[in-house]
C-alpha cells in the first residue's frame, strides 16, 4: 500500500477598493513507506512539490491583470473628485448607506450599553460623523461599531 501525502499552499492578496482575490493548489503524492528511511529524499520530494504549488499559485494571481495589489503596501486612494452639489455620493445616495445587517448590530450593541437610546446615539454620530445614525455609509457604520464595542467593554461612552 503507499504512502499518500498531500500538499498544499493557498494565498489570499488584497485588490483595489477593499477586494480580494485568492488562490489554491493542492497536490497529492504517493510514495512508497521505505521513503521514509531515506528522510533527506523525502523531505526533498516534498519541498519541490510545495514549489510546484507556491508558483502554480503566484501565476494565478499574477494573471489577473496586473489587478492585484502587494498585501504590504496600501491602495492608492482615489483622486478627489468634485461634485455637483458638493456632497459625495455616500450622503445623498441611499446606494452607500449602512447595511441593515450593520444597523442591526449596532441596535444589539446599543441595548448592552446603558443610557444609550436611540436619541443619544444620534447625538453621538451627529458629534462624530456629521451626521444621523440613518445616514451613515458602511464605513463609517463600521468605525461606529468599533466604537460601541469600546464602550461596551469600558461600560459606556466617552
């Protein structure tokens, strides 16, 4: 009977615009059991494989176009954009508001902390955002998040 081994190496790299794009392989070897009296064979048959698969993976990723993104340097931000009534899309857009699933959370997250309603978590997004907590973009629901967990960890807000 022989000896199976499997191999793998999978990568994940970020894209443009918070993306990201991933790759896998996976090989299959088998070998006979007295491969294992030669440990320096062995360990020479399972490295080449492991190449096999890290550069299977590389050129995977790197056929998308240039589109991929070194995971150690930050995505360019977009340039400034001037707008007709000078608002960007997120605050007159409801295409670029808060996720029901994000509005939701931060409702669970407001019921843990005491005294906060839904008036005083206005108040506290109009101080730190600009803006109501129905107005708000995915991101900034997401900073918000961040913030009640703080909270709720120190037993209310700041």
């Amino acid at each position: 009977m022989p000896l199976k081994i499997n191999v793998g190496v999978c990568k994940k790299t970020g894209l443009p615009d918070y993306g990201s794009a991933g790759s896998h392989c996976d090989i299959e070897l088998e070998m006979d059991h007295s491969i294992l009296n030669d440990p320096g064979e062995f360990q020479r048959r399972v490295r080449h494989a492991y190449g096999l698969c890290r550069q299977a993976v590389e050129d995977e990723l790197a056929g998308l176009g240039g589109k991929v993104v070194k995971t150690s340097e930050p995505p360019t931000p977009p340039p400034k954009t001037e707008y007709r009534n000078s608002k960007p899309p997120e605050q007159n857009d409801n295409r670029f508001l808060a996720t029901p699933k994000q509005m939701k959370f931060i409702g669970q997250l407001c019921r843990g902390i005491k005294g906060l309603d839904n008036r005083r978590l206005d108040a506290y997004c109009q101080e730190e955002f600009g803006k109501s907590s129905k107005q708000l973009s995915p991101r900034d629901a997401s900073k918000l998040i961040d913030m009640l967990k703080d909270a709720k960890e120190k037993g209310g807000l700041a």
